[in-house]
C-alpha cells in the first residue's frame, strides 16, 4: 500500500517527486533461518514527458537461499481526459540466486556444492489512474528459466509473477479519507493471493488500518505516518486460523520508510 513502484514501476509516474523508498520484512520471528526481505528503490521523475525512471534493489533471504535481484525501469503516462491518464513501463535487471547447501552438512558429499544461478530479467507494467483511483496489471519478472531449486522456495519466490492491483481514496469529510486496496498475484502451479487492506486517514497524515491475506488466513494491522518529506509504516501480520489465535504465532513484522526530495515538493499523494 505505501510503495507499489516494485510490483508495477507505472506506478512511479503518480507522484512526480525525488523519492528514496525503503522497506524491511522479517517473518516468522522466533524461527531461526525464517524469511527476511530488504526492498530499496530510488524514482527519479522526467517532468517533461510526464515519466519516471529509477532502480530497485531487492535482496530476499530464507534458511540456505538467498536471492538478490537488480532492476532499472522507466515509466510514462499519457493523459487520455481532464483527469485520466494510462501509464506504461518496462523494467530490465538480473536475479541472482545462492543456495549453500555445503553449510548443512560437509561431511556429506550429497550437501557438497553450493548452486548458483544469474539469469537476465524482464518486465513490464501498465496503469489507469484519476484523482481518486487506479487500476494496473504487471508482469515485473518474466524470467524464461525459474531460479531456485531448493525447499518450498522453488515453488513460489524464484517464477514470474503477475500483478493485479487497485485502490480508491473516498472522502469521508473534511479531515477523514478512507483508502481500500487490494493486490491479487499469481505464479504457475501457486494458489492465486489477494492481499486485501484499507487505511483510514485522518487530516492525510495518520493512517490506520487493517489487511487480510486469502491463501494462508494471515490478518495485518497497519499504522502510516504521511509528512511532506517523510514517509513512515509500520504492519504486524499474524495467524488468524485456529491453531494461531490462542496458541503458537509467529509474526511478520515489516516497516516501510520513504523521502521525498526536489523543488516545489508537495504532500505525499495518498494514492
């Protein structure tokens, strides 16, 4: 919700400022080896042509894996009405992933070699957006080999993935904007995730709200703090199935923190 450039880099062309935007996940806390998640990336807008450029930097880590991917992307968005405007982006890196199997266990030979993989990555985004809404559909890593070939990882991180998402701003008043959104991904052979969140603001500065994830039954709270330049978030994502609420929970704790820089700089959009 605070930082979609990832998912779909046409998101960038939404608000032309200087950004440097930052996010850290770690799940399943408690568990040694359990997943962590760095997210970096810098937008830099072309007022001119209404577009954006940028890179992102993404390192995802879990157990014996570890993966490191490197994207540079450019957006532009047409004006289609007074309001209206459809945004389209291509994004090219590499992906490099590491599997140290050699740490599990020398003295076995079936743990012997490490794998290491680099394969060239390709993208692309496209968003329809007003005012007070958006659409978008995103392909952001079609690699023509998948990456990983150990654990569950193998099965979801390391495939192309495709995006669907979507959010509203509704003006409750004067002081009060309710922000619903939802991000649908699908991998091949994967069940189909929707990530479902809204955030209630108030004066367009405190956010507070609420996610809920469909394919493993996991609900978030959410706090968002909006100033000119400084953007800070915090979600706690935890269990909502039987055998969490009450019992064994392992959470996902994940803060997001953003600057925006540059002449004439304004609010933060909230979409």
């Amino acid at each position: 919700m605070d930082n979609l450039t990832p998912f779909n880099p046409a998101y960038s062309v939404l608000d032309q400022a200087y950004s440097v935007n930052t996010m850290a996940k770690k799940q399943f806390v408690g568990i040694d080896g359990a997943p962590t998640t760095l997210l970096l990336n810098g937008n830099v807008p072309i007022e001119s042509i209404n577009g954006a450029a940028g890179l992102i930097i993404f390192n995802d880590k879990i157990a014996i894996e570890h993966q490191t991917e490197v994207n540079a992307y450019f957006s532009k968005a047409i004006q289609l009405g007074q309001s209206d405007y459809l945004a389209v982006s291509l994004n090219a890196g590499i992906r490099n992933y590491v599997a140290n199997y050699s740490t599990l266990g020398p003295e076995d030979p079936s743990f012997a070699n490490d794998v290491r993989q680099t394969r060239p990555n390709i993208g692309f985004g496209v968003m329809y957006f007003t005012d007070w809404y958006y659409l978008g559909i995103s392909a952001p890593e079609l690699t023509i080999t998948s990456l990983g070939t150990a654990s569950v990882q193998s099965t979801y991180n390391f495939r192309s993935h495709y995006y669907f998402t979507g959010a509203l701003l509704a003006d409750l008043g004067e002081d009060f904007k309710l922000k619903p959104s939802v991000l649908v991904s699908y991998a091949k052979d994967v069940p189909l995730v929707a990530d479902i969140s809204g955030i209630f603001y108030m004066k367009e500065t405190l956010g507070l709200g609420a996610g809920y994830r469909t394919s493993q039954n996991l609900a978030a709270g959410i706090i968002t703090l909006n100033l000119d330049q400084v953007h800070i978030g915090y979600s706690y994502q935890f269990g909502t199935s039987s055998s969490n609420l009450g019992g064994f929970n392992l959470a996902t704790h994940e803060v997001t923190l953003s600057y925006r820089f540059g002449k004439g700089i304004t609010k933060r959009k909230l979409l």
